[in-house]
C-alpha cells in the first residue's frame, strides 16, 4: 500500500475505485444480527496509547492487516516474505501452528511499513507470538476493554478487522482488493457484513476457463488473487508482472506467463 497507482497505465487502476463490478450482484439477507461493530478512529487511539505488553503488538497487527487473532497468532517467521521494493508480505497459510477458516483465508497480505520496526523485534524464528493463543487475546482485549470504559455493544477483538476494512474504505481501496487482504471469497462480504447482515453469492476470482492459459480452475484462482494482491502494491502494471513472478516459487509454471496474459486476467476481472 505504500505506493500510489499510476493514473496513466493502459489499466486504470485508478477506475477500479468508481466502478464497482459488484452493483450487479444479487444479495441476500441472513436475518441475524451482528455480533460486533468496528472499532472508532478514537477508540483505535486510546488502545493504542496503553501500549498493553501483553497484547499491544499482536493489536497493532492485526488493526494494519485486518487479520483475524487465530492467523495473526498462528504466524510464524517463515510467513513473512520479503518482495523487494514492495516490502514485507506476511503469508496466511495453513503451517504447524493453525489452519484456515476457508480456501479464501489463504492469502498474501502486504504489511504497512509502519510494521517494519515491530517485525524486527519480533522473534526471529518460530513463532511470531509464541506466548499467545486466541483465547489469550480475546480476554485481555475484553480486560482492556473493560478497564477502558469502552463498554458500546458489539466492541469485541474482531471489531479490530471491521476498523481495517472501514479504513480500507475511506481510503478508495478497491472492494476486490480488501476482499483479498481480509480473506473473503467475495469482495463486499465482509463490509455488508458488518452493516447490514447479507451475502454477496459470486466469486470475483473465478474467471472464465483458459483466462491463463494452462491452469485449472483452481489453479486459475489462486493465480489471479495473487496477482490481485501484488498489483495492489505496484506504481505500474510491468512492476506488478514482475512482482508476481518474483514470488512463485522457481518451478511454478506461472513465472512463464507474460504480461500481456496477466493484463488479459485483470481486465477480464474489472468486467
């Protein structure tokens, strides 16, 4: 996210933000109420300011990466990837310490610099959190809370996730691109979600058979979410190409495809 999207690029980027390929979409409502609200930008603050050490540095986490607390604390070093001048990726996958809530919870997460100096004095092997469980989070947080005076309905640990994804709002992040960071199939499920309890019934992943030439379906998927997420983090189209093919492992028959198939997949997605 730290670099701002090149207005001049034969894909505009930019036009994601203004047009949404979900208007069309069918939704329907659940009929349940929700369990939790977003956290306000003062609430936000005033947790940050006690600096809690027990749970100080996996909040901040997961408030810049809208990660739940069972990926953040399952996080191991190995997760964290480094890609150049995009800086630091933390890879949500299943490892030793946790699995994955859905096959859309697999994902790569490009991490705010601000992150930077918290990663270096994070373990430097094994886990990244090794003293906490989900468990532990979530009563220290309710402590915090409690302690706080932050006694409004539906503030919960989760509500950390809604704050990222309203801040991802603001900020004209495209709905694909948050659904990709947060782990959602669909790219407004997990904002009407939190506002109005419905259910977006499509995938904005699954592209039309032979978009990329070669792979399955699911091949196909995995490849175009990869993308998207790298593209979010690119000035220009040839960056993010690049980019993308940096981060297959060195066998992966996807570091073969060129730019112009990989600008095919993300024109076929703005439809």
């Amino acid at each position: 996210m730290s670099e701002t999207p090149d207005a001049s690029l034969t894909i505009d980027f930019k036009s994601m933000h203004i047009q949404n390929p979900f208007s069309t979409v069918r939704v329907e409502a659940k009929g349940k109420n929700r369990s939790y609200a977003a956290l306000t930008d003062a609430e936000v603050r005033l947790l940050l300011a006690q600096d809690d050490p027990r749970i100080g540095d996996v909040l901040t986490f997961c408030l810049l990466t809208g990660m739940r607390a069972g990926e953040a604390v399952g996080l191991v070093r190995g997760d964290l990837v480094w890609k150049g001048n995009l800086g630091w990726f933390a890879w949500i996958r299943p490892n030793e310490v946790r699995s994955l809530k859905t096959d859309a919870a697999e994902r790569f997460i490009p991490l705010h610099s601000a992150l930077t100096p918290l990663l270096a004095r994070l373990p430097g092997q094994g886990r990244l959190f090794p003293d906490l469980t989900v468990s532990i989070v979530t009563k220290r947080f309710a402590s915090l809370r409690t302690s706080l005076g932050l006694s409004r309905p539906g503030v919960v640990f989760h509500s950390t996730r809604k704050w990222f994804v309203t801040q991802c709002e603001r900020a004209g992040v495209p709905e694909h691109f948050t659904a990709s960071i947060v782990g959602h199939q669909s790219a407004r499920s997990e904002i009407l979600a939190a506002r109005e309890g419905v259910e977006v019934m499509t995938d904005p992943y699954v592209l039309p058979p032979g978009t990329l030439p070669g792979f399955d379906e699911a091949e196909q998927r995995k490849l175009v979410k990869l993308l998207v997420l790298t593209a979010l983090n690119a000035s220009d189209l040839p960056k993010a190409c690049a980019a993308f093919r940096n981060g297959l492992e060195n066998d992966h028959r996807g570091k073969h495809l060129k730019d112009a198939q990989l600008k095919k997949a993300l024109l076929v997605l703005k439809q």
